[in-house]
C-alpha cells in the first residue's frame, strides 16, 4: 500500500502525461458523480462514462508502445474519412442533433475526432516544408477549412473556433511570420460578415446575449445567469460533495456536459477551483515541455496541436462558464460527460507519451 | 524557442484571468450569489393559521381544525397561465375567466404561493397529481380548514371564516394581520378572532428549477389559538334547530337567572364550510347570513302588552278586577279601532285580558297611562337599546319619542317602535326572576393551550328594575294563563307550567293586510324559572311559535325515553344546572 502511494507519487513527479492525466479522469468521475446525484443506473451519465473510461484505458494499453510516427503516413485516410463522416452528419442532420452518428448503442460525434484528425493531417502536411511560402500557407488553410466549414455548418461553434486555434497554434510554432498573421486576420475581417450571414439565429442570439446577458434573464441569459450563481454561490469552501442545489435542482442545464465546471465550483468552492485549475494547469504545462524536447517536427507539430485543443477547450469552457466568454458549447476534456470527446482525449495523451517516449529514446 | 515561451505566457495569462475571475464571483459577490441560489431553490410556504377549538359549556366541539388540500401556484414559476387555467377549470371546476384573472395578476412577491381553492377533493388531488407535468407552478399544498361538526346549526352562532378584506386589513395590521389570512367574518370566530388566532405554521422546501417540490428543509409547527368555552347546550341548539325546522325566523334560549345563551338560531342558515356557495346573492336571495336574533328588528306586537300592564298595574290606572268592554271595536277620536277577535271579549278584566291578548282592553288602559309613561317603562326594560351580547352586529331597535308615538298603537307594541328578538327575550327573563337585567353572554372563558384562563365572562347584571310585588303576580298569573287557556295555549306542555306571552309583528297598523310576523317569549318552570325562549317566525302566526317553543320546552325538561339506557342528552343539562 504504502509503497504504492509512493510509486503513485514518483510517477507524478515524473509527470507521466497519462498518469496526470488519469488523475483528472478519476476528478472527473467524482464529480460526475455528484452531478448524476448518486443515483446510479444503467441508462445514466455516469455508467455509461465509466464505460468510457475502460474502452480509452484498453487503448491506452493497445497503443502503449505504438510508435506516433507512423500516424504521419496515415493521417490523410483518417483525413477522408473525417471528412466523409463530417458530410454524413450534415446531411443526415436534423436541427441541432446532427452532431452524432448512431451507432447502435452509442452516439459517435465525428467532430470531436476531427479535431485530432485535422492536428495529425496538418502537422503531417507542414513537416519539413516552409510555411512562408504562400502555396503552403494556402494549402494548410484548405486543410483545415474544410472541416471547418463543415463544422460550422452543423453548426458547432466551438468546435469550428477549436479548429482555427489549431491552425493558429500549428503555423505559429512552424514558423509563420507576423506579416502573414496579419493579412489572415485581416482576411477574416473581411469575410466576417459573410460567416455572420450564414449562423443561425440560435449562435447569433448566443453572442448577443453575452455582450448583455440580463437581455432576459429567463430566456437566453438565463443559462449564464444561472452558471454565475451557480459558481458564485460555493463561497470559499463550496456547500459540500453532493450538496449543490443548483445543479442538483436542475437550475442549471447541461450541468453534466458543458458546464460540469458549476459543480466544481459549487461543491468545493474557490479552494477546489484553484486546486482544480492548478492540476490542469500542470497537465498543460507537461504538454508545452513535450514540444519542446520533440526530436520531430511532426511531432513538435502534433503535440502543438493537442496542447492548443486542450488549452482552447479548458479556457474557452471555463471562460463562458464564468460569463468571460460566450457560450459555444464546447466540453470540458476528461470532465465532461461524453464518450467521443473522452476517447479523443485520451487517444490524444497516448500520442502524446509516445512522442515524449521517442524523443528520448536515442 | 521564443515561440513555445509565448504559449506558456499566453496560458499563464488566462490561468490568472480564470482565477482572478473566480476569486470575484465566489469571494467578493458570494454573499449576493449566494442569496440568490437560496431564492431559487428555497421557498417558504405558510401552512394556514391554526385556531382554538370551540366547545360548548359541555365540552362538545363546536368549531375545530382539521387538515385540507389547497390548491395552490407560485407565479414566478409559472409559464402559461392560459393552459394552466383551461387544465384546471376542468379538474377543479372552477371558472377558467377566474383562473386566468387570478394567475395572470401581478404580485407583490413572486415566489409567494397563492390559494387557487380550497380544500380539494381526493379526485381533484390525483388529477393534479397527474397532470403536474403539464402545471409548472402549481401544486397541492398542505393546508388548514375550519369544521363544524353541527353545520348550519351553529352558523349564526359561530360565523364563518373568511380571507381578510382590505378594510379590515387597515384596522388589524398593528395586530399582526397579513393580507389573505383567513379570520372570523361573524358570529363568535369574529368577536373573539383575536384569542382564537394562533400563530402561522410553515414549512421550508426545496423546490427544482420547475418549483416542484424536492424536499422539506425546516418545518414550523404553527401554534393553536386559544380555546373557548361558550355558554351555549349543544343539544339544546339542536333541538332548537330542529324545531324551527324549514321556517324562517329565529330562536333564542337563555337563562332567565343570569343572561347565559343556551341556544341561538337563525334560519334561514348557510353552510359555514361552503361559504362561497352561499355568499352568491343571486342564488340565494333570502339573506341567510341575516342573524335574525340580534339583527331583525320587529315590532314587538303584543308581547308589549307585558309593559302596558306593568306600568298601568303600577301607576295605579288599573286594579286586578277593574274590567272593560270588548266589543271587538273601538272608536277613538276619528279612528276606529280593532280587536284582533272581530266579535270582542265582553267584559275583561287583567286577568283574561292577557290571555286572551285583548287589544281593546290594552289600548284603552295605555290611553290613560299615556306615552311619555309607556316609553319610560319600555326603556327602563331596556327595550330599543342593544343588549351588548357578545356577538358582532347587533342592532338597537327603536323606541319612538312621545311625539311620534299613538298610546292605542303603542299600548299593544304596534307603530314606529320596534326591538330585537334579544331584546324581547331578555325582558320575559327580567320578568321571570323579577326584575333583574342580565346582559346576555355567551362566551364562557376562553382558555389557553396551557390552562391558563385568559378570559371569563361572568354574569353582568346590568340592572335591578323594581316591579311592584303585587303587579307582577298578577302578570306572570296572567302569562302562565296564556298557556294554560290564552293566546299562547299550543305552548302548552304536559308535567311543565310555562308563562309566556304570543306576539304579532305587524309594520304599521295601516299595513294590516301584510303577512304578520309570530312571536313567541316564556319561560319555564313557572315558579322556579331555568330556561327562557323566544321563537319567532316570519310570516307566521304566533300561535305557531307557540307551539314551537312548547316542544323545545318539552324536549328540554321531559326528555323522551326512547331506548332504555340511551339517556337523552338532554339530561346532562339538567345536572349542569
């Protein structure tokens, strides 16, 4: 026992990615559980995330000694594939359900995995080529573009704001130079309008509501009033494990998904608020010092990636949670309930220990 | 390397913006988000007002508490008043306009919970129950409602509850009174509301983000009022109803030794749990919340003839046998003057003259007493002037200045005089114990929930008026001969001497063709008097009150033995006295 704590505790002074990375996936159950209200059952959140969890372990031990550079060949099949199931769920889609595939007994999301898939095509595409030079540049966009279009047309905020951090975090750190930056962002001002013409009323009101949420503060503003509340309420020390009325009551919606961070907040207060974004602040910073030992650019690339997916999802999810950000709707990684966006994180972490594994196997 | 440095800023910089973020919501606007989290969740809900019990001087329950269902919304929580009302006026039939006025109504508080009805059924209850889906807001709520275990017997006596008026609010808030309370609206509920109001229960519960309710946070027992004992026999208030039967009119017992109400009945009567039902004027034209005993005001008709004689016996304008011709008319001045017995008496003296309620004989010895007397002797009975029973509302009636009054008219209770039946039965009980006034009462004492008397009424003589020895032998020879052979002979009851005096009401004696009012006062036994009684009766004779008081008498003092072992009630108030 002792000596297992002891390993537990080496392996975290280590900073084993998949180690830290599981000890959020243990706060994520804990939580979960508190947010299922303890009653258990077999349709609930929290069996079925637990499921979750035992699928990405077994890959996690499938895929222990995979080697990440052999993904650099294979990206671009998972490319058309991602973009094939992109277009499926387009077109199958109604309303705002047409995020998923049904697959039987589970519900596949394929723009969670285009996330990792866009990461490991355009970190393929870019290494050992030049960014300055415009094709580059160009063709890079049209790789990302794609699925983000598609994306957006579901329509996934997040995720399609997700998949321009990427491209951002990707060229930055392959060297794309600030006249470039500034001429895409003038570009994207430019074709502003033309993104705002083709949302949906429901992401305009979104955006509206958050510059001025007490608009209503039954209607739209209600979910950011309530998650302020929510938050706001926990004081210091939080009202106690499994003793959140907010979430409980239901005042909150989608207290399980997209804003599992109330709870948190809620039940352990500010003292677990920090503890919890210190953790996943050192999670984070694990992955920043994985890019910089990368002996690979594919890999320095890909770890660029996962880093910005994370990093964009915790900040964006915990910033609209705190009214700082708008609500798009986006997880929070190995939190929130969901099958897709856990397996693709965790599929992102083994990636992610073998890149730190080969950069030092030399 | 510059470049991954720059990520790590740029992620430290959000980390402390998160943080910083927290540390204003959680910390420095806890206390305001914190009120606001209990706001939603938390509500409080108030349980009724619970009220002491009231008994009558047996111990048997007059008025007590018991547990309902009310049907009731919280308007902050509710979404479509147009579908909640069209669901409801179907399970609860109630008037959907009503609903929609009542749900849509903008309210003080918004997380206060209104009462849409009352005391629901069971069925109504479970087809809440099941439709609570499609009724965010509503619900069935644990409440209080008053019971009264005899119904409309006791419905003049003890009043009615009712939700509290806007004008009765103004006068009662120093008192603690909120809006919508519900408290006493007449009878003794209203006169003694104040000791019988207890304080508020309520119950704190956790309600979800639809307002149902999740779970009870703290409850509040509320706390009784005080108890009350009344003066009132309930077997007596019974009997009295029952004989009254469907008549209208009134009845009043009381005991002639020191002005306790034994019974007070007014018909007709309402349903004290149904108010709404008969507070509907269209439906119920006859007034049955009018409490004839305290609020009518009737000529006294003949029954005043016990003053005429009074005052003439004692003014010496007549002896026991000076007797005086009916001829069944009378010409005075240029009127003429009617004896209700169209062939006369012929020659009557006192003695058959009250029996037989001789007009001729009354109006000519009232002529020579003269009005200004007559008046006098009717005020020193206290007859025109509340008697100040303790119920709301009395009124006074009225006796005329000499000015206005006619001696023929008034010598036998005719004209602009007229008095309560209170009145009259308080004067037949100054004359049975001889000339003691007692305030009528009818609350005993009023006792706390831990035995502490708080308030006790004792008899109140208000008065000693002297009457002459001899005067009043011969009239209450003259009243037992009512009974006996008079006027008043349907009274009569075998093994019981009554005296007691019959009364026509009549509104002017220009408007003899309308319906006449009957009257009836006595007491009994006649040498040692308990009970006195009026009954009254409108738009009958007084012959048929009469009869009415005999079998009240009868049933009081003979109780019928109808199974061996079973004793009648009746008796218990005969040990009590």
């Amino acid at each position: 026992m002792r000596q297992k704590l002891k390993y537990m505790i080496n392996r975290f002074k280590e900073r084993d990615i998949i180690f830290i990375s599981y000890i959020l996936i243990f706060f994520g159950v804990i939580i979960l559980f508190s947010a299922s209200k303890g009653v258990i059952t077999k349709e609930g959140f929290f069996i079925k995330q637990i499921l979750w969890i035992f699928i990405g372990t077994i890959f996690v031990y499938i895929f222990k000694n995979g080697d990440y550079r052999s993904l650099e060949k294979w990206s671009y099949l998972f490319y058309f594939i991602i973009l094939f199931l992109l277009t499926i769920v387009l077109f199958k889609g109604e309303g705002r359900a047409s995020r998923w595939i049904g697959l039987g007994w589970f519900y596949f999301q394929p723009s969670e995995f285009a996330k990792l898939v866009v990461i490991l095509t355009l970190s393929s595409f870019l290494s050992n080529k030049d960014i300055r030079r415009f094709p580059v540049l160009f063709l890079s966009l049209i790789i990302v573009g794609i699925p983000f279009l598609l994306v957006f047309k579901q329509p996934n905020l997040g995720t399609a704001i997700i998949f321009i951090l990427i491209f951002l975090g990707i060229s930055y750190i392959a060297g794309i130079t600030r006249k470039q930056l500034i001429s895409l962002f003038l570009f994207a001002i430019f074709i502003s309008p033309f993104i705002w013409a083709i949302m949906k009323d429901y992401q305009r009101e979104r955006i509206l509501t958050f510059l001025n949420p007490m608009r209503d503060p039954l209607g739209k503003g209600y979910n950011l009033l309530q998650s302020k509340i929510t938050i706001g309420s926990g004081g210091l020390i939080g009202k106690g494990f499994m003793k959140g009325t907010q979430t409980k009551l239901a005042f909150l919606p989608e207290y399980h998904t997209d804003f599992i961070f109330c709870v948190i907040a809620e039940e352990f207060g500010f003292i677990g608020v920090v503890i919890f974004v210190l953790l996943y602040f050192y999670f984070l910073n694990k992955i920043l010092e994985i890019i910089h030992i990368s002996k690979t650019e594919f890999g320095k690339y890909v770890a660029t990636g996962i880093f910005v997916m994370f990093a964009g999802h915790f900040l964006i999810n915990l910033g609209m949670t705190l009214g700082i950000f708008p609500i798009v709707g986006i997880p929070l990684p190995f939190i929130s309930y969901g099958g897709s966006s856990l397996i693709v994180s965790i599929l992102s972490i083994i990636i992610l220990s073998s890149i730190e594994k080969y950069s030092t196997l030399f | 390397m510059g470049r991954e440095l720059f990520l790590k800023r740029f992620l430290t910089f959000f980390i402390y913006v998160i943080i910083l973020r927290c540390f204003y919501l959680q910390i420095i606007r806890f206390p305001y988000y914190y009120q606001l989290s209990i706001k939603n969740c938390i509500r409080t809900i108030e349980t009724g007002i619970p009220r002491g019990i009231i008994y009558d001087r047996n111990g048997r329950i007059l008025a007590k508490d018991a547990p309902s269902a009310n049907l009731v919304f919280v308007p902050y929580d509710l979404k479509n008043a147009e579908k909640v009302a069209d669901i409801l006026s179907n399970i609860c039939n109630l008037d959907k306009e009503y609903l929609i006025k009542k749900l849509t109504k903008k309210y003080i508080n918004p997380f206060d919970r209104i009462i849409l009805k009352r005391d629901l059924s069971t069925k109504e209850i479970s087809l809440i129950e099941e439709n609570l889906y499609d009724l965010p807001g509503v619900f069935v709520q644990e409440g209080i409602k008053r019971v009264y275990p005899f119904g409309k017997k006791t419905a003049h006596l003890l009043g009615y509850l009712g939700e509290i008026s806007q004008s009765q609010l103004e006068k009662l808030k120093d008192k603690g009174y909120e809006m919508g309370d519900y408290i006493g609206q007449d009878g003794i509920e209203k006169e003694y509301d104040e000791y019988l109001r207890g304080i508020p229960g309520g119950i704190q519960v956790e309600v979800d983000a639809l307002g149902h309710q999740r779970r009870v946070w703290g409850k509040k027992e509320g706390i009784p009022g005080n108890d009350i004992f009344l003066t009132i026999d309930a077997t007596i208030q019974e009997i009295a109803y029952d004989e009254l039967g469907d008549r209208k009119g009134c009845v009043a017992v009381m005991d002639p030794r020191n002005g306790e109400i034994l019974a007070l009945v007014s018909n007709p009567s309402f349903d004290p749990g149904n108010i709404v039902f008969y507070l509907d004027e269209k439906r119920h034209p006859e007034k049955p919340f009018f409490n004839r005993v305290i609020k009518g005001q009737y000529p006294p008709g003949s029954i005043f003839k016990i003053i005429t004689e009074i005052a003439a016996l004692e003014t010496g304008t007549i002896k026991e046998f000076d007797r005086i011709e009916c001829t069944g008319v009378m010409e005075v001045k240029d009127r003429i003057f009617h004896c209700w017995k169209e062939e006369g008496h012929g020659w009557v003296d006192i003695n058959l003259a009250l029996p037989f309620s001789c007009n001729i004989f009354f109006g000519t010895i009232g002529m020579k007493v003269g009005v200004s007397k007559l008046i006098e002797y009717a005020k020193k009975f206290e007859l025109g002037k509340p008697t100040g029973i303790d119920l709301p509302g009395e009124a006074s009636g009225y006796i005329p200045e000499p000015s206005e009054a006619d001696p023929l008219n008034l010598s036998i209770g005719q004209g602009p005089i007229t008095t309560t039946p209170i009145q009259l039965l308080s004067l037949i009980s100054t004359v049975a114990n001889g000339g003691n006034i007692w305030q009528p009462f009818i609350l005993k004492k009023i006792i706390s929930k831990k035995g502490e008397i708080l308030k006790e009424l004792q008899p109140n003589l208000k008065k000693t008026v002297y009457i002459d020895q001899e005067a009043l032998e011969i009239l209450r020879k003259g009243l037992k001969n009512v009974v006996e052979f008079g006027t008043g002979v349907r009274a009569k009851v075998e093994g019981l001497e009554i005296a007691g005096k019959t009364g026509t009401a009549q509104r002017a004696a220009t408007e003899l063709e309308l319906p006449t009012h009957g009257a009836f006062v006595c007491y009994a036994p006649f040498d040692k008097p308990k009970i006195a009684v009026i009954v009254f009766i409108d738009y009958g004779s007084s012959p048929q009150a009469a009869e009415i008081a005999g079998r009240i008498l009868k049933r009081i003092f003979i109780p019928e033995k109808i199974e061996e072992g079973n004793e009648t009630e009746t008796e218990i108030y005969d040990k009590q006295i």
